[in-house]
C-alpha cells in the first residue's frame, strides 16, 4: 500500500462492510491506516486489478503480537484467490509474532481463511442503545489520563494482553479520552470515542467495572453508544451494560491464535 491508495481503500472498506461512514468517520478511517502506513509499512497490502484497488489487508505488530487492522476484498474480485493473497502477505508480516489477535464480521469466507491460518474463532457479542443516565452509579477513583500515565498503560496491557499499545498512544489519544484508574487494589484504563468505549483493560475485574461505567458516563446523553467484541470472557462488562440500559445482541468473531481471551479486556476493532 501507498498513502495515495488510502481513500481507494476506505471505499472499498467501506462498501465490502456495507457501512454507511459519516466525513468525520472517514477521515479517521484514513487518519489511521496512514498511521499505520507510517508504524507498519510491511503490513499494509493492497491489490490492483486495471489500477483500482480491489483487496486491501492491513496488520500491525506490538512487541509479539500479530494484530489484522482491516481487510476486505471487493465482492467482483472474490473466488479469485485475491483474498488468500492478501492475507498470506499480511500474516506474513507477523513472523515470529508469538500471538496473533483480529475481529472478523460473520463472513463466511473470510472466517475459514482465519480458521485455516490457525486461528480459534471466538464468538462475540455487543452492547448497544443509550444509556440509561438514571443507572449510573458514583464512581470514584477514575480520572482523564495524559502522557504521564502511558507507562501504567502499557503495564497494564502487558499482563493482560502480552503486548503494549505504545507506538498508538500518540493517535489514539488524539482521537479519544483516555481514563486510567489506579488503585492499591488493581489498575486499569479505558479509551473512549465518539461512539462509546473503544478498548478497556485492566487488571481485576472490579476496576475493569469502575472504567467501564466511568466510561459509559462519558458517552453524549441521548446518543447511541456501544460496546463491541465482547466473548463470554467478559461477562464483567455485560452486567454493567446491561444494569446501564443498553442491548445485548450477537456481534461477530474474535479470532485469536497461540492464546486465550484475554480478560478483563474489551479489544479495540482497530489496534487489537
């Protein structure tokens, strides 16, 4: 991939998905793969049929962990083997990566080529709807963190994930509000976008909770939020969803490989 094939591959990404992106929602889309053009070159692959981008794979490593950021082939182009290209080059990418980490829509394609590399596919769920303000609870002990709390941030991410986040930290909290907790008792953080929680690790579960309501009180009342990628793993975060208001539905895929569901830990669709 170049930086000038960015916008041919949201389009793609965006028609593949069948997901209707805002401008803002664009712009960060392409904000991000340009990142990780910058962090990742040799996991950013697109593929060409009469110059149009018709495939685009992107993967990320931290520390040893492989991370599949996107990927999406056009529907002309499938049964060609253009999918199984990308994604060899992508995991590719991820030699002697001990771990390997992705979230995948219930594509049947796209889940056997994950199954066939060794992936264990684990089935998630969501939370979504607006948040019932009357719900949430006092929470103390929960701040906005900054640069200073980075090195908590990726001793954090280490025990639970075994892989910090740390060439992200600059885009991410561009983007989002980092909350961080830190307790004789545990620690944790939460990154909180636009659209809801977007990733939440912590050490015990009675912080993960703290930072999850934290973090759901953060949300714009009457706006739509969610909580995505969520296994049977987290049931912590389901009850505060739940007791919160909102909806639990079937989501997608967790495929992980060479580990287990990490927990407490809600995993970021874009950075694992």
């Amino acid at each position: 991939m170049r930086p000038e094939d960015v916008p041919a591959a949201e389009r793609l990404t965006a028609l593949a998905y069948g997901t209707d992106r805002t401008d803002d929602w664009r712009r960060r889309w392409c904000d991000r793969i340009r990142h990780l053009l910058t962090t990742d070159p040799g996991g950013c692959w697109v593929a060409d049929s009469d110059a149009a981008v018709v495939g685009v794979a992107v993967a990320l490593r931290r520390d040893l962990l492989w991370v599949l950021s996107s990927y999406a082939v056009h529907l002309d182009h499938q049964h060609r083997g253009v999918g199984t290209a990308l994604l060899d080059a992508a995991v590719g990418y991820g030699a002697g990566c001990l771990r390997g980490m992705l979230t995948s829509r219930p594509d049947h394609q796209a889940l056997r080529r994950y199954r066939r590399a060794g992936f264990t596919l684990h089935p998630t769920m969501q939370l979504t709807g607006v948040v019932d303000r009357s719900a949430l609870p006092a929470v103390d002990g929960v701040r906005v963190g900054t640069a200073a709390d980075l090195d908590l941030v990726d001793s954090v991410d280490r025990r639970v994930r075994g892989a910090t986040h740390r060439p992200d930290h600059a885009f991410v909290m561009a983007h989002s509000t980092l909350l961080v907790c830190d307790l004789l008792t545990g620690s944790g953080y939460a990154v909180v976008a636009e659209c809801g929680v977007a990733r939440l690790a912590a050490t015990n579960r009675a912080v993960a909770q703290r930072l999850l309501w934290a973090g759901l009180a953060r949300t714009t009342p009457g706006s739509p939020t969610n909580v995505r990628n969520l296994t049977s793993d987290q049931e912590w975060a389901i009850d505060v969803g739940l007791a919160a208001g909102l909806r639990l539905d079937l989501d997608a895929y967790l495929a992980l490989r060479h580990m287990r569901p990490p927990a407490p830990y809600v995993p970021s669709t874009a950075f694992g």
